[in-house]
C-alpha cells in the first residue's frame, strides 16, 4: 500500500506525540513493502489505536493469532515462521497487518476497514481462508501445529452470560502497563489490605451502630450484595448497607441509568438557580435511615471487605452493574477495563452527582491515564472532606 493511500483518523492524530509518531511511521513503512513482520512492541501499539478508531468509528477489525508450534530447532522454527509469515501475506490485503503478538512464536494479523454484514460470521471466513493457504504454503501437517484463534473488536456482550465482556487478547497493552509499573502496582495492593483491614478494625463500633440501625427500622438484611463487573468485566458481589426496603421493583433505576448515559434524563433544578443534579432523587424504594447512609456514604463502608478481598481498590473507578454497563458506549467501557474498581475516586471528590455520565467517564480515563501512587494519595486525601460536605451525595 502506497504511503498517499495512508489516511490517519482522528482517534491516530491524538497519538501523533513521542511514540504516537513513531508508530504511524511505522505503518508507512510496513505499508510501502509488507516485506517485514511488524516487531511486538510496535504491533501493541498500533493493536491500541485500531481498537480505540473501532471505538468510535463503530467499524469492526478482527486480530487473528497464529500460534507456531514448529519443530524446536531455532534455526527450523525461523524459518517456519518466515514461510508461514509470507504465507499470511499472500493471503492478506495490502491494508491489513501482520506483526508479532508475541515475538517469534505468536504471529497477528489485523483485519481492519471490514464491512461486515449482519449474520456474516466474517471471522470464520478469514479463519477458514488462513487454514486453506497454509496447507497449501507449509503442507497440512506443519499446519495442523499452528493454533488459530480469532478475536473481534467491538466486542458484543451478554449479561446473562458467565464470560468476562473483555476479550483479554485484544488489550495487550494494559498487561504491559502493570508491567511496567509492576513495584507501584505491588505497593498499591499493600496500602488497599492494610488501610481496609486498619479501617474495618476502627470503624467496628459505627459498623455495629448502622446494622443495628437498619435492623430496627425495616425488614431485610443488613447487608445489600449486588452483583457488579470489576476490571475486565470479572463479575462479583459488591457489598453495601442496606438502604432500601425490601422487594423493590429495580425499573426506576434501570430506567434512571438508561437516561443518564444518554444524556437524555431530566436535570432535578426545581428552584432554578440550584446546580443541576444527575442522580435519582426522592428515590421512594430508600428507607429513612437509607437517606441518611446515601447523603453520607455510610453505606459503602462494608466495600472496605470488597477490598480486602482483592476485588476492589481504596481508589478507582465505580464498578457498574451489569445492566449499566450494556447500555455503555464502546469508548465507555474503557474505565471498567483499565483498572480495578475503587471505593472511591476522581468522581467522588470532583462533584460526584453534579457531573453528567461522559465526564464521569472522563475522569475516570484520566485517572487511568496519569495513574501514580502519588495521586491516589490525594484523592483519599480529598474523600473525607467530599463526603462531610455532601456535595453531589443523595
């Protein structure tokens, strides 16, 4: 492909600093012979700009992986690896590319710009394409060793399924992002087990208090567990004090989140020179006591065991449920995938419910992209003076 054909969307022109350039002209280069297979690094990151252009272009791609599994002769495993690579490239067009997923035994190849059609199973086509060149290029035998696996992006999801909504593969470049930070990663995970266990310890008597509390006042359990998608979708039982009555219809909520990320809901501004509030207010399935643990987020108090358990963090984006997270935009998932849900965050000290869903979720890409330990000390630094203020808590 001629480097003129090369046309850079605006999700690529965002990444045209530092290694953002170098990337791009990477493509020119692998575009102009498609003589080399693209090095893994350099892969990983156009792998990440594809999937961000999918995002907002809703234009589907699929990675495909080849896993060589050649004799164990380096000298007959390269050139393996060189027959199956060219192989691949007869059998691609000049705007796909081919490149390492991992070096020298995971080969990739992006189908990119596909126009898929509904019912289509375009990915078994491909496969079914690949398979039949290969057997042709390298004989049926050395193909019968290749592990062939196909990955579409954007990925569709089932609630009611058991499978994590992420597909891991497509994500290489988060796994290299904990990599990297591996020792502050480490120190993060010591801060969240001892400041959880430190505060359960201390904050027994106000535990005790609440329980007691909601025993009193209404029927049902103290304890509300509501199943939520931690990162990369990984479900589990998130737990809070109860604040409503039992039984309840959960329409009003469901309802409620289905016009708040389509920015379609009514902003409550009664007086008209009150800040607007993006939250379900006068919710009637809240009990008085409930009220009260909501405006002062008392009710989360019991998440602090959510992250003993290594299923939350002291600091993160909030874990939606799993009907929310169905209604999000493809560009929305992001804050579910990157890190690993936290108690609180970036949207609790910067407005909590005056803040509408897509800043929401840009707070959250923010605090994912500028992540240090640093930051996650003054945001739980910040939680104790947004809470006693109560701005934005209903």
């Amino acid at each position: 492909m001629a480097n003129s054909n090369l046309k850079i969307s605006p999700a690529r022109e965002e990444a045209q600093s530092g290694a953002g350039r170098k990337v791009l002209a990477r493509i020119g280069h692998v575009a102009a012979g498609r003589e080399e297979v693209i090095a893994e690094t350099t892969f990983h990151a156009l792998l990440t700009h594809e999937r961000r252009r999918a995002e907002r272009s809703r234009k589907p791609f699929v990675l495909m992986l080849l896993e060589l599994h050649a004799l164990h002769a380096k000298s007959v495993a390269a050139s393996f690896s060189e027959r199956v690579s060219l192989a691949i490239t007869g059998a691609t067009r000049e705007t796909d590319l081919i490149g390492w997923y991992e070096q020298g035994r995971i080969l990739a190849v992006i189908f990119a710009e596909l126009n898929v059609e509904e019912n289509v199973p375009v990915a078994e086509l491909l496969r079914s394409k690949v398979e039949t060149v290969l057997r042709d290029s390298v004989g049926a035998k050395a193909a019968a060793r290749i592990v062939i696996t196909t990955h579409i992006f954007p990925e569709s999801w089932n609630q009611n399924g058991t499978e994590r909504p992420a597909d891991l593969k497509l994500y290489p470049d988060l796994s290299g992002k904990a990599s990297k930070k591996r020792l502050p990663i480490i120190v993060k995970r010591g801060i969240d087990v001892l400041g959880s266990a430190v505060l359960l310890l201390i904050l027994c008597p106000i535990l005790a208090a609440i329980a007691l509390a909601i025993k009193l006042t209404s029927k049902g359990p103290v304890i509300f567990e509501q199943e939520r998608l931690g990162q990369f979708g990984a479900k589990f039982k998130c737990l809070k004090f109860r604040t409503m009555y039992t039984n309840n219809d959960p329409k009003i909520h469901r309802e409620y989140v289905q016009s708040f990320i389509a920015g379609q809901m009514k902003l409550a501004d009664a007086k008209g020179n009150e800040p607007v509030v993006y939250k379900l207010t006068n919710d009637p399935r809240v009990t008085a006591v409930g009220r009260f643990l909501r405006k002062t987020s008392l009710d989360e108090f019991p998440q602090f065991w959510n992250v003993l358990c290594g299923e939350m963090s002291l600091v993160g984006p909030r874990p939606p449920v799993p009907y929310e997270f169905e209604m999000y935009d493809y560009w929305h998932r992001r804050r579910v995938f990157e890190l690993k849900p936290g108690v609180t965050g970036l949207w609790q000290v910067n407005g909590r419910s005056r803040t509408c869903f897509d800043d929401m979720v840009r707070l959250d890409l923010r605090y994912s992209q500028t992540w240090s330990l640093w930051l996650d000390l003054k945001i739980l630094l910040a939680t104790p003076l947004a809470v006693v203020a109560g701005n934005g808590a209903h």
